[in-house]
C-alpha cells in the first residue's frame, strides 16, 4: 500500500494536505526543518518524462484524434501524476546526488 512521506528529523507522517502543500519547498509542518528529495524518488520525473513523450510523439499520432483532445489527454495524465505524487515521496535529511 503506498504510504505519504515521514518527515526524516521528526519522524512524523505527513498528511496529503501538508504534502500537496510543501511539495516544492518539503518543510515539514511539524518541525519546521527542511527535507530533500531521495534518489530514488528524483528517478521517476525521466521516467514520467520519456513516458509522456511516448504517448505524445507515438501513441496520439496513430490515434488520428484533434490537438484539443491530445491536450486534454496530456493534462489529464499530468494531473493524475501530481495528485498521486505524494504517495511515493521519499525524503532524506541531506541532499543525495543523482549518481
């Protein structure tokens, strides 16, 4: 099942609210003290990425279908990944590297 994120100083589980709302910044609302990103959470933004591009260069030309519902199709996917981006956020105390 997938779990919000536990913030790494206080070891609080964070709520979907407080998540959506310091996404950008990932200061705990709790402690006050900052997180980072893990590695393997910063690996899934290529991949949603090259998966995006598929489906726009790839799958929607062969679909034959109007540019508003390619659009529609887009945003639709990107809204799915930001509302469930919460659930696979990783958080370490110091920033990693990405290799």
């Amino acid at each position: 099942m997938a779990q919000l994120p536990i913030c790494q100083h206080c070891h609080t589980e964070w709520t979907y609210k407080d998540t959506v709302g310091s996404l950008f910044r990932l200061q705990c609302s709790y402690c006050g003290k900052k997180n980072h990103f893990s590695r393997q959470f910063r690996w899934r933004e290529p991949i949603f990425f090259l998966l995006v591009m598929g489906i726009n260069f790839f799958i929607l030309p062969i679909l034959n279908i109007s540019f508003i519902l390619k659009i529609l199709i887009i945003s639709l996917i990107l809204f799915m990944y930001i509302a469930t981006l919460p659930f696979g956020l990783k958080l370490t105390k110091e920033e990693e590297p990405y290799f």
